[in-house]
C-alpha cells in the first residue's frame, strides 16, 4: 500500500495596516489574498493582527504595543512565520526578526518563494533566482543569521538556503552570472519566436488564479496545468489553435498579481515579451471573484509597465457560473444597491457600454458561451489576419457555419 504523506503545514500569521487608503474592510480583503498566497506556499494561518498605522513605524512598521501582542501570541503558539502585507524595509526587517525570533517575510518574498517552489524549467528556475537576488542584496546584513537555516519552509527556498552569509560581491557576481545565462536562453527563445513566421499571435492575460489556463485547455486541447493555488503557471506555453480554417498562435503564462514584486516583472522580462509580441489579448478576469475589478487595474498596471497596455484586447469574463450577487429582500428598503448586487446581465450591460463587443462572459470550466467565445476571437483574428495576408482573403468567409 502507498504511504500517504500528511502535508506539514507551517503556522503562520499576518499583518496588516489600517490607514487613509485602505480601510478595515480592504484591509481584510487583502489579507484574504495573502491568507491564500500563504497557503500557496504550505502555510496555515492561526490568526490576522491589524493596526491603524497612517505612517508605518521606520523601526518596526507596526506601533510597539501591538508589537508586544504579536510577540506574546508568536511564543505562545509556536508560530514559524510572521507576514507582513507589505514590502519591509531591511532594516525593518531586521529589528522584527530579533523581536519576534521566527521567520519575517513580507509580501514579495512570499510571493518570490512561491515562484521559487513552483519554477519547473530551469528558464524559470534561473529567472526566479535573479529576481530572489536582487531582493536579497540589500538584505544581506546579518539577515536570519541566528536562525537555523536547515529548518528550510516557507521563505526559505532557492538561493537563501547556502548563501545567506556569503558577502555582497559574491552575490553581485552570481546574478552577473545568472543575467549572461538569461540573455544567452532570451537569444534561442527569440530565434525560435522568428521561426514561427507570420502566424497571428493571441495571449492570454490576467490576474493569478482567474482560469487562463482552464480556457487555454479547452480552446486548445492541450494540458496545461491547471489548479486552484495561485502561479500554478509559471512559463509560457504556446498552441498552435484553429477556429474554422483560421491557424493562430495562443500562448498562457504567468498570472499577475497586485503588487507583483518589482524584481520579478524584470527578470520575468523575456517570459512576458509573448505579451509583449502578441497581436491580441484576451485579458481574462474572475468575476465571482469580490475584488475583480481592482484585479482588472493591476493587470492593466503591468501591462503598462512592460509597454502592452494599448494592444488589442478582449476582456473574458470568466467562471460565470460561479457567480454569486448579494441580494436585497424586496421589504428591506434601508440596504442601498451597490454593484455587489449587480447581476450578469447588469455587468453585461456595463461592460457593454464601455467597450462593445469585446467583452465577453463565459465559464471555461462548464463550457458555457464557448462557441461566442470562439466566434469573437475568429472575427478578431481574422481582421488581423486579412491585413496581413491580404491576397488570401478569400480564403475566409464572413460567416462561418461550423468552427
Ligand atoms: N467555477 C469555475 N472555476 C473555474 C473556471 N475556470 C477555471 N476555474 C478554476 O479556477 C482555478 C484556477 O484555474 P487556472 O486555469 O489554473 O487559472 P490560471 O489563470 O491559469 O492561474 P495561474 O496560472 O495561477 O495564474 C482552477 O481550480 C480551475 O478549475 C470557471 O469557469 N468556473
Ligand atoms: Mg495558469
């Protein structure tokens, strides 16, 4: 019989602070997010600590009496590590670590190890370890020193692990080393890019977790992979997908997040550069999710950093099916109607008005609306297409009878 091997899920807790941009409820629905990136990279959250903070403290970002609550529930409960739902500074980080004596990490080292545990290739291994680097460099000083590093867990994979104490030069030299062994990998994979001629590019697009993948499975016919964690894709795939008689190209990659790290947008530079080359996005977006329309900011956010954000795009609004709108009993008439009450239609409606038909509604997961979906993205392509080859334009009817 197999052995089944129980899942050591760490303790953990969070912080996060209350101030002029965000309130309680923001607040709470961020940490819902690092609750689950948290998960994401084996850990269990026993408790949320917050604050009302309007300027972090420079020493210790949260104020010292909640720091005393914090440090007497970490010895108490055993807790391995505590995270930050922000960026700490390193000498932030620092006076935590000795207050508290467990593991600090703050958002984007959460997130560099989550890339770190899921990086299969060596492409992504080697990206994910540049970005780990440039965080680390300034951080060098005394940083988890008097830990054991052997205890490995959340925080403490990839490059940490042996080369923690070593000095900055040698650091210096490795992602020296590790950017000529990027751009060298960067050269084939935009040789291979060329060889693919002219075909019409399409990407999929969007935040973390929200089925680009799923959508890419069914479209394409292929295995991506696909599950309910956040970054389950980390590299790019590309399928060659015919619609009718129409070839394109249709590439998933990597999920955005908000506030994704600054040191991985730029090392994941050369994974990104099929958005960056496409001739269409598909910029697919959770709608059960509460938070999808600040979702859609942040991936418009990115998409503007790594200069795409006026490309051709469709936005798919996804997992239709798992919709759920807050509902008003039609005798209350104190709850005001907000747009947590919209529902399908009222979205459909909206997103109508803004941008036409391109936007669409769809669940990859139960195939509703996938023929529309099909339609739009042949129409779309095939506009692309026709100005390209404009001599082979008769080789696509207007109407399609069967996909
Ligand atoms: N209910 C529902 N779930 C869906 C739908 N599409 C995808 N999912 C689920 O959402 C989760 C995430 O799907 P993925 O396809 O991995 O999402 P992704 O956008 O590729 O995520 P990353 O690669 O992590 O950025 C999986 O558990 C899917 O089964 C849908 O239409 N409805
Ligand atoms: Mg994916």
């Amino acid at each position: 019989m197999l052995e089944k091997k129980a899942i050591q899920y760490e303790k953990a807790v969070l912080i996060g602070v209350v101030n002029t941009n965000q309130n309680e409820d923001k607040v709470n629905e961020y940490l819902d997010e690092l609750e689950f990136l948290t998960y994401t990279a084996g850990g269990e959250v026993q408790k949320r600590f917050t604050q009302r903070v309007e300027v972090p403290n420079p020493k210790t970002y949260i104020g010292s009496g909640k720091m005393e609550e914090v440090q007497r529930y970490v010895k108490e409960n055993e807790i391995g590590s505590v995270i930050f739902d922000d960026e700490l500074s390193p000498a932030q980080q620092n006076n935590i670590e000795k207050l508290l004596r467990c593991k600090i990490l703050d958002r984007t080292s959460l997130i560099l190890d989550i890339f770190a545990q899921r990086a299969q290739t060596s492409y992504a291994r080697t990206q994910v370890e540049l970005a780990q680097y440039e965080y680390l460099l300034p951080r060098l000083t005394g940083l988890w020193t008097h830990l054991e590093r052997q205890r490995g867990g959340i925080g403490m994979r990839g490059p940490g692990e042996t080369e923690i104490e070593t000095d900055r030069r040698i650091v210096r030299d490795r992602i020296a080393l590790l950017k000529r062994k990027l751009s060298k990998i960067d050269r084939q994979m935009e040789t291979q890019r060329g060889n693919r001629g002219a075909l019409v590019r399409v990407a999929l697009v969007g935040y973390t977790n929200v089925g680009k993948s799923t959508l890419m499975n069914v479209i394409s016919k292929s295995d991506v992979f696909a599950e309910n964690k956040l970054f389950a894709t980390l590299d790019t795939t590309v399928r060659k997908v015919v619609i009718g008689n129409l070839p394109f190209l249709l590439s998933d990659t990597v999920g955005f997040i908000r506030k994704l790290p600054t040191q991985l947008v730029e090392s994941f530079k050369s994974t990104l550069d099929e958005v960056r080359e496409a001739d269409l996005l598909l910029h697919v977006v959770d709608i059960s999710h509460p938070n999808f329309e600040e979702h859609i900011d942040s991936v418009n956010n990115i998409l503007d950093e790594i200069k795409s954000a006026n490309k051709k795009t469709i936005m798919v609004f996804n997992k239709i099916d798992q919709y759920q709108p807050e509902t008003i009993d039609e005798d209350d008439l104190v709850t005001e109607r907000t747009k947590a009450h919209f529902t399908i239609e009222d979205w459909k409606n909206t997103w109508f008005n803004k941008i036409g038909d391109r936007a669409l509604f769809i669940s990859a997961l139960n195939k509703q609306n996938l023929d529309e979906f099909r339609k739009r993205v042949y129409d779309e392509v095939r506009d692309i297409h026709v100005t390209r080859f404009p001599y082979n334009n008769f080789l696509y009817p207007e109407h399609l009878d069967q996909y």
